[in-house]
C-alpha cells in the first residue's frame, strides 16, 4: 500500500497509539498519588517508587509516537523495508 492510503492508515494507527499513551500517562500518575501513603514491608520504600513506572512508560511512548508522525509527515512513512527487492532476489 502507498500513496494517501498508506500515509491515512499510519497517522491513524500513530495517533490511537498517542491517545492510549495518555490514557495510560492519566492513570498511571493517578494510580501513583493513591500509593504516596503506601509503604513496602519491610524496607518501607513507598509504592509511589513502582508504580511511577507506569506514567513514564506513557511518557515515553507518547514521544515515540510523536516523533513518528513528524518524521512520517516529513519523509514519509515508508521505510527500507518496503523497497521492492524482488528483482534483486531473482539475479
């Protein structure tokens, strides 16, 4: 697939990605302040330390997910992989 379809279908897909990133960055921080008064037996670390984990893996995949829809409206969404080889194949 290539042309408008290709590059409608990718900024859909990069886009719900980023939705759900958000999603998971909303309640990822929530589920974090509910744990501030939790404590590990019996180290007493606070939960908060684990469970931050969750917001900024959201974080991070919503900045993927950003810096692929700049760079696919940029250079395209086609990558090496979608070059056909097949006549280099066949020799």
């Amino acid at each position: 697939m290539t042309g408008a379809p290709r590059q409608t279908i990718e900024i859909v897909n990069r886009i719900v990605v980023l939705i759900v990133s958000v999603v998971i960055v909303w309640c990822g921080t929530q589920n974090a302040l509910l744990d501030l008064g939790s404590f590990r037996m019996p180290s007493l670390i606070p939960l908060t330390v684990y469970t931050a984990i969750v917001p900024i893996a959201g974080a991070l995949v919503a900045l993927f997910s950003i810096e692929q829809l700049i760079n696919g409206w940029k250079h395209g969404f086609e990558g090496p992989e979608d070059r056909d080889d097949t006549r280099e194949a066949i020799i």
